[in-house]
C-alpha cells in the first residue's frame, strides 16, 4: 500500500510503501539527484510520521469497506483518480510543471503500471476474499522481495549473512502466518496469492525507476504526478472493459475510495517526501514495519475480523526478516 520515495538514486531500491503503500504506500517518482534547502516545518516529523504510518494502514480497511459496493478496478481508479486530482493541486500551487521527453513519460508510464496500476488492483481484489490483516501483513513481505530481487538485479548490492538471515526469517514468518504447518487452512490460496504478487510489484518497480530514471532533474512532485497521471489513464481504459457502471453509489464505500485515494495515495506521498527531505530515508522507510500493525488492529477493530495466534506471531518474524534485510553493519566505535 505504502510507497517510498528515496532522496537519492543509492537508497532507491532498499527503501519500503506503499505503497503502497500503501500500504500500497506507496507512489515513488524517479529518485531526485540531491537534497535541496527545506524549510523549517511547523509540525515535528515524528508527528507526520505517526499521521503517515496511520493513513496507510488503514488503507487496507478502506479497501475492504470500498469493494463491498465497486469492482476491484472501479476501487483502484476511484483511488488513483482522487490521488492525483490532489497531487495536480500540489502542483499547481508550487508552480510545479510536468516533466518533458516521449522516453522520461514512456518510463513513468511503465512505473505507474508496477507501483500504482498494478499492485492496487491487485490488493484489491485480494481483498475479495482474505480479510484485510492478512492483506495488510502480505504488505511487509515487499522489504523482503526488493531484498531478494535486488540481490539478482543489483550488482552494487552483495549478499551479506546478515540480509539472508533476514531473507530466511521473513519467509518463515509468511510461512507461520499462513498456517503451513496444517496446510493453509482457512486462507484463500488465490487472494494471499494476489497480496503477495501485489507486495512483489512495489520492488520490481522501484528496481525499474532506479534503472531507468535515477538522477533525473525534475522534482520529485513532477515525476510523481505525471506517473499517478498515466497510472489513472490505465485504470480509465482498462476498468470499462471489465466492469459496468455502478447501478447505486453508497455513501460509505464512497467515501472511503476518495479517503483512500485523496489521503492514502495522494497527502500521503506529500507527507512522505516532507519526512524523507527532514531525516533520510532510512529513517523515513522505518514506517513500513508500522503498517501491518495498524491494519490488523484496524481489521480486528472495526470490520471484527477474525486473528488466530499463529496471524499476529508470524506478522512479528515477518516484521523482524525485514528489519533484519534493510540492517547495515554498525560502523566501528572509536574510544
């Protein structure tokens, strides 16, 4: 669901979203090539950091609420379309232009596909049948796929024991949530499966922007409103070939697509790139390990899903591969 947007092409691919995410986080822009001068924010980060981690794991709730009236894809357009009205409006009061070049929009067109278009149809029709905790903690598993992939993709990035101990333990802790030990019972295979190919195509994409549109001059802002323009331009030539016009539009689904797209897809990305330019990125991915944590609490809560022990255990090793893959050795100490 969550997306990160690293300040530097370097730390592109080891970053966390929701994207995605969304939570799905998540829409990262092309990796901008410095930091620049911000200026002092009135309200502390650690206080955006906690409204961040919040939006975006109560994302999964937002989708769950919005696919009990829409289609899948009429969730993920009315999602994209609200995001990206929000971030035009961003740009337009920073003055903020679109970037140019048919091949720049041609790459952003492809990274609107693997870190918007794709993976939020996907988690939504996961959501069609598994609740919205295990969507939620399927969302942790992208640290582990970028680590994997980037081991593979990366040159620069070597195996260590330290990140395929962490590999290791978070594919247990998947393992411990879905119940293997009793043969998955009572998980949808196809919906987990959905999640999990959701959560993998947040670090496909990340590995292709880094690839491909590292160290570009446009800001962040630009980058990310013309992906989230063409992600939406996806969804609105796809969504009316596999579904019809809504007979009825209830309020409360409504709203939560407009909650889900205005604030978990585009005051979201705001939020984020503000906490990422304040205190790094390393720092700023840190809200990835806080989402499954709000989306089971969220799930159990308020939509009275069901967790049974093995759920929130395996949620923590996930959780603790991830932390262990994104880890860097400590520099040495000096008396």
């Amino acid at each position: 669901m969550r997306t990160a947007t690293p300040h530097t092409a370097t730390d592109t691919a080891s970053a966390s979203p929701s994207a995605p995410a969304p939570p799905e986080s998540r829409p990262p822009a092309a990796p901008h090539p410095g930091p620049h001068p911000h200026p002092r924010r009135r309200v502390d980060w650690r206080v955006r950091f906690a409204v961040l981690s919040l939006i975006w794991g109560f994302s999964f709730l937002l989708i769950k609420v919005g696919t009990e009236a829409y289609a899948p894809f009429q969730v993920t357009f009315g999602r994209l379309l609200f995001g990206t009205a929000v971030l035009v409006a961003a740009m337009a009061v920073r003055r903020t232009g679109l970037p140019r070049g048919v091949r720049t929009w041609g790459h952003l067109a492809v990274a609107g596909f693997l870190l918007n278009a794709l993976p939020f149809s996907l988690f939504a029709y996961a959501e069609l049948t598994i609740p919205s905790t295990l969507a939620g903690i399927c969302n942790a598993t992208s640290p582990l796929w970028g680590m994997a992939l980037s081991l593979v993709a990366l040159s620069e990035d070597r195996p260590t024991r330290r990140r395929v101990a962490g590999l290791g333990l978070g594919f247990i802790g998947v393992l411990t949530v879905l119940g293997a030990w009793q043969g998955f019972a009572g998980i949808d295979a196809t919906g987990t499966l959905l999640a999990l190919a959701a959560s993998l195509s947040y670090p496909v994409g990340w590995i292709y922007v880094r690839r491909t549109l590292a160290g570009r001059s446009e800001s962040h802002l630009s980058l990310t409103g013309a992906q989230l323009m063409l992600a939406t331009a996806q969804l609105a030539v796809v969504t009316p070939l596999f579904t019809h016009l809504p007979t009825a539009f209830p309020v409360g689904p409504l709203l939560a697509v407009a909650a889900l797209g205005a604030l978990g897809t585009g005051f979201a990305v705001l939020l984020q790139y503000g906490i990422v330019a304040e205190v790094g990125p390393t720092t700023g991915q840190m809200v990835t390990y806080f989402i499954p944590v709000i989306a089971t609490a969220a799930g159990v809560t308020l939509l009275d899903e069901q967790l049974t022990w093995n759920t929130p255990v395996g949620a923590l090793i996930v959780l603790a591969g991830a932390a262990l893959t994104q880890s860097r050795p400590g520099s040495a100490r000096h008396p």
